[in-house]
C-alpha cells in the first residue's frame, strides 16, 4: 500500500464545551456544530423532543435520555430546559467521502472500525496504531462508544486529528454502507474462522474490533464476512483491545510492504 491518503478538514479541533436550553441547541444544530452526543430529560415530551430527536438521527449523533439529576450536574444546574448537548473536539469526517476519494486515488480502502469501546484511552491508543500501519479512516460505532474528548486526544498523542474519524450510531447498519462500497468486514474474536497468519486478508476491507468486556458482539459476529483470531501460547484469556488492534493492523499491512 502507498503513504496512507491525507483527509484535511477545516476547522478540526474546538475547545470542548456544553450548549444548553432549547433554542442554543437548535441553533447549534442548524448551524452543522459537531456534537459528541445530546442528554434530554428522560420523560421529555412534544414537538422539541420529536425534532431533537430527528435531527440526531439525521446527523448521527447519540441522543441519550437521562435523568434531571443528570443534566442539572452536566450544567451546574443552570437553566438547561432538559436538554444539554457536548460538542465535539473533532469534526467528524463522511465515510460516504472518504471511501470514494480513497478510490479516486488507487488505493484500496482499509476502514477500522471500534465497536462500543468506552476506554477513551483505546481509542487514542489504537488510532496511534491505525495512522502508523496506514488505516485511511477510524469510525466510532455503537450507541455505547466512549466519548472523543480531550483525554482521547492525548491519549493518541495527536493521531485522532491526523486520521479521518467517522460516526455510526448502528454497527450492523455500517456493515451494509461498507459492503455497498465494495469493502470485506473482518471481525475479530478470540476463537476466529482463522488466526490472523493464516487468514486471506486482502484489501479493501474492514476490520471490527469488538468491546473491552464482551468483546465483538455476538450478532455482528455471524453477520461478518470473516472473523479472525491472534494465535495465542499459554493460557492467555484475551489481550487489551489496543494491543490487539496493533498486532492485526501490522500483519495486515506487512503483507503490502513485504
């Protein structure tokens, strides 16, 4: 594979920062801010609450319902009006975009993709590992992924603003926008259909990393075109996520600079 494709987006970095009350939010939204994700009070109702609601759907960001309790501590118990949103430090890229440029350009797309992991520290981690082995976009996936914050950033010692990052609210939804694209899903768990010396891993594909705890769920397991293993000695359970997404990508792409 060449020097992985660069992706420039204006305007990447903000400070991280709360919008609340209802017309800040709509107007925030209108104006395309890139929000980590919006809390509402869980028995919001009405013509607000139907609008937040499809405009978060729209723009994949997460909506979560939360307790009073919860929005007047994210506030400091200012006049939220039950709904505080978090904007994002990063402006998240288009994977709609980036697959058809990575086209355009010659090269195969390599796509990794964090299913619901929530250590913000393995996010940074692993987009170390996803810039040096030459991945052209990260996508955060899953209603439960961690939050892209500052802490994410050092953790990744600047990588999560060199790399296109991407947003999926619905992994499984993903896996149809990457096969439309012409790309292989390749999961990984502990127990593959081969371990990753063995297996054909040829790009264009992606690869799926699954939770801390559970691992790749267990439904996007038997929807993936292949699952592979890292051969273990010993009687080692499983490895941290961020180690095991460095190992895959580097047997990955040895296999093109060999």
């Amino acid at each position: 594979m060449r020097n992985r494709i660069q992706i420039k987006l204006k305007g990447k970095i903000k400070n991280e920062q709360l919008i609340y009350g209802r017309n800040p939010i709509t107007e925030a939204l209108d104006e395309s801010r890139h929000f980590d994700r919006i809390f509402i009070r869980d028995n919001l109702r009405g013509d607000f609450e139907k609008e937040i609601r499809q405009a978060c759907r729209e723009r994949d960001i997460p909506l979560k319902r939360v307790p009073l309790i919860k929005l007047d501590k994210l506030s400091r118990n200012k006049n939220h009006q039950g709904v505080v949103g978090i904007v994002s430090p990063l402006r998240y890229a288009d994977l709609d975009d980036i697959i058809p440029f990575v086209y355009e350009q010659g090269e195969s797309p390599f796509i990794l993709v964090l299913d619901n992991i929530q250590d913000i520290r393995n996010v940074g981690a692993i987009s170390r590992s996803a810039e040096a082995f030459g991945v052209h976009a990260l996508v955060i996936s899953g209603k439960n992924a961690g939050s892209i914050n500052a802490d994410a950033i050092k953790a990744s010692a600047g990588s999560l603003l060199r790399i296109p990052v991407c947003r999926h609210s619905s992994t499984s939804d993903l896996f149809i926008v990457l096969r439309a694209h012409g790309i292989k899903v390749i999961g990984t768990t502990t127990s593959g259909d081969d371990f990753i010396n063995k297996a054909e891993l040829t790009l264009p594909l992606a690869l799926v990393m699954g939770s801390e705890g559970q691992g790749l769920d267990r439904e996007l397991e038997k929807i993936c075109d292949k699952t592979v293993a890292i051969p273990m000695k010993r009687n080692t359970e499983s490895l941290n996520v961020s180690v095991a997404a460095g190992i895959i990508l580097y047997e990955i792409q040895r296999r093109y600079w060999s």
